[in-house]
C-alpha cells in the first residue's frame, strides 16, 4: 500500500511540473505575440483581427460550451486588453 501512495505521489509530482512547463509556455508566447500585435500598424491589426474572426465564426448560444467560451475570451483578450 505504501509504495501504491508513493507512486501516486510520484506521479501527481511530474503531472504538476509538466502542468507549470505548460504555464510557461503559455505566458511566453503571450509575451511574444503581444510584443508582436503592437508593433502593427493599425490596418495589419485588423487585417489579423478580421481573419482571426472568419476562423471563430459566432456559434448559436445553445451550441457554445464551457470550453468555446474561455477560448474566444482569451482571444479577445489578446486582441483587445493585452499583457503589459
């Protein structure tokens, strides 16, 4: 039973470093598109914001989930409220 808990242990340890590497990952590539998006000038901005918004088309309330949601918040975020 011991060694069941430590290997659970175990593996709860690498599932959380990988889960800290993905952070990571995430907030650098923030960092870098932001960088990115404000060196545009403003017609290439909406350009991008234009394609951005063919690729997403608007999905009918009863058909967005959960998971639709945080995504298009996310994007709007970066488009619109980036990081500092």
């Amino acid at each position: 039973m011991k060694n069941l808990i430590a290997e659970l242990l175990l593996k709860l340890a690498e599932k959380e470093e990988e889960s800290k590497e993905l952070v990571a990952q995430v907030e650098a590539l923030e960092i870098v598109l932001t960088a990115m998006l404000r060196k545009l000038n403003p017609d290439q901005f909406h350009d991008i914001e234009a394609a951005i918004k063919l690729a997403m088309p608007p999905v009918a309330p009863a058909a967005e989930t959960p998971d639709t949601t945080m995504l298009r918040n996310y994007v709007e975020k970066l488009l619109h409220h980036p990081r500092v």
